[in-house]
C-alpha cells in the first residue's frame, strides 16, 4: 500500500543511511532532513541560504536544478547527552 502511495504521490519515500525506508506525507513544500545516527531520530528543516548556494553553485557550473535532496547526518542533543553519562 505504501508504495501505491508513493506512485501516486500522496507519500515520500526517503532511503537514509540507517538502511531503512521512511516515509512521509508528500505537503508539496520542500525541505531537507538531518538524521540521527545513533537514534535514527529524523529532524526536518528548511534554509533559505543553503537554498540559495545550491543555485549559485547549480548556475556557476552551468546547471538548473530540477530536484535535489540534502540529508545530514550527527549524534541529536539525547544521544550526546546519554554518551556524557
């Protein structure tokens, strides 16, 4: 079912480097992600400068971008915070 979602564009599917496959609703606005990788905890963001390089660097190098994903990975504030225990 999830995958008749997807081709119909109701869900997102995202493959992040803890080898599983997430999913979320598809609300049309873009937005990157930074993940976890000791929880797997994925936080959602958007920034307009990080968007604004990405074209600068896309024009410089004589390219439009048509999609893109940006996806990072660290140790969330729970995770440093059960590591200095």
């Amino acid at each position: 079912v999830l995958t008749q979602f997807e081709q119909a564009g109701i869900l997102l599917r995202h493959h992040f480097e803890t080898g599983k496959a997430v999913y979320e609703l598809n609300t049309g606005g873009h937005h990157d992600h930074i993940v976890c990788v000791k929880c797997g905890r994925v936080t959602e963001f958007h920034n307009d400068e990080i968007e604004a390089l990405q074209d600068k660097i896309a024009d410089q190098n004589g390219y439009r971008i048509v999609d893109h994903a940006l996806y990072m990975y660290g140790v969330c504030n729970d995770c440093q915070d059960k590591i200095k225990r």
